[in-house]
C-alpha cells in the first residue's frame, strides 16, 4: 500500500532539525563552565577550539546529507512500508551524530574516535545509497516525469565508497586519524571521472 509522502517529508525534517540544533547545545554548556572556572570570553573560544571545529563539520555534514535527502524526495510520488523503515534508520543516524561529535570535541584525537565518527559518516551514506536504489526504477515510488538520475546513483555509490576508504584509513594507518576525511573530497570529482568515461566508451562504441 503507497500513500502521499509529504507526512514522511515534514517528518524526517523536524527530526533533522532538532539533530542539528542539539549539536550547539555542549558549546553552550561549555560557556557556562567557563564562566565558573574563571576563563575570560577570548579563552571560552580558544580553550575550546576541537569543540568548536565538531560542531561545524558536523553541521555541514547533517546539512549535505539533509540537503540531498530533500532532493531524493523530490522524485517520490509515494511510499511503502520499506522506505518508511529504511527513512527510519536514516533518521537515527542522523540523530545519533551528536553523539560521536561530542566525543570528538572532548576526548584527545584517536584512532578510536576518528574511527567512530567516520563511522557514523558511513553508516548515514549506506542509508542515503540505500533510499536512493529503493526509489530508482520503483514504480510504486519513483516520478516517472521525475526519475532518479544515474548521478545521483553513482553520487551515492561514490560517497558510501569514499567514507568506507577514510574509514579504513583512519582506524588502520597511524598519524590519519581525522585526515582521513580529506577523503570525501573526491566525491565532488567521482560523478565528473566517471560520467567522462562513460562519455567517451559511448562515443568509442558508435565509431
């Protein structure tokens, strides 16, 4: 049974909007104990700056991955009881995020926690590629007058690959930890590479 998807939409989008939120609230907490350790307003910033660095990247994180949830959604007419479910899962992992955020901030920079934050970041994509291959080619689900693109395929295989090899690196070679994230920079070149390639197979195939 399919039903309108607008419930699901606004759904999934107050829960990411109270995720997002939550992510200021230790550096709020942090103010206040500053304030009681004796710290002036200069060293609120400067004794808290690993903190401060988790709360962005992690709102830049939950922002990209809203964002391109909120276009994958652009193509769904309707949904059933697997996208409800598979929506859900995505949803914890968003909501989880703050967690290994926290831990980023206040605990020294590890294997471990890069590890676990990377992790969450993996586990986020393989729901994300997960929601966009139920959508793409479902005629119970998908817009026929607005399919799921082969980039948005291949965006979501690329991401979930990507995050995989930091993964990899960040808990397996020493000194990477968070270093490991610079490798989520080639997700901006994977659809260009890829999309060249299949450019120049096809016009090799009609030569």
């Amino acid at each position: 049974m399919s039903r309108n998807p607008d419930r699901l939409v606004l759904f999934t989008d107050a829960v990411v909007a109270i995720a997002i939120t939550l992510l200021i609230l230790p550096l709020v907490e942090v103010v206040t104990e500053s304030r009681g350790e004796g710290l002036d307003a200069q060293a609120v910033i400067s004794e808290h700056l690993p903190q401060i660095y988790g709360f962005l990247l992690s709102f830049v994180v939950i922002s990209r991955f809203w964002l391109t949830h909120h276009r994958m959604f652009e193509h769904v007419k309707a949904y059933n009881s697997r996208l409800v479910q598979l929506n859900m899962v995505w949803l914890l992992c968003i909501v989880v995020l703050p967690f290994p955020t926290e831990i980023v901030g206040t605990y020294p920079s590890t294997r471990f926690t890069a590890g676990l934050y990377i992790g969450a970041l993996l586990a986020l994509s393989i729901c994300q590629l997960g929601l966009t291959l139920l959508i793409r080619n479902h005629r119970e689900l998908e817009q026929e007058s607005n399919p799921v693109s082969r980039d948005e395929v291949i965006g979501a295989y690329g991401f979930t690959v990507f995050s995989a090899v930091a993964l990899l690196l960040a808990v397996l070679v020493p000194g990477i930890k968070f270093y490991a994230l610079l490798v989520l920079i080639l997700t901006a070149f994977d659809n260009r590479i890829i999309r060249w390639f299949s450019t120049r197979s096809a016009q090799q195939a009609q030569q």
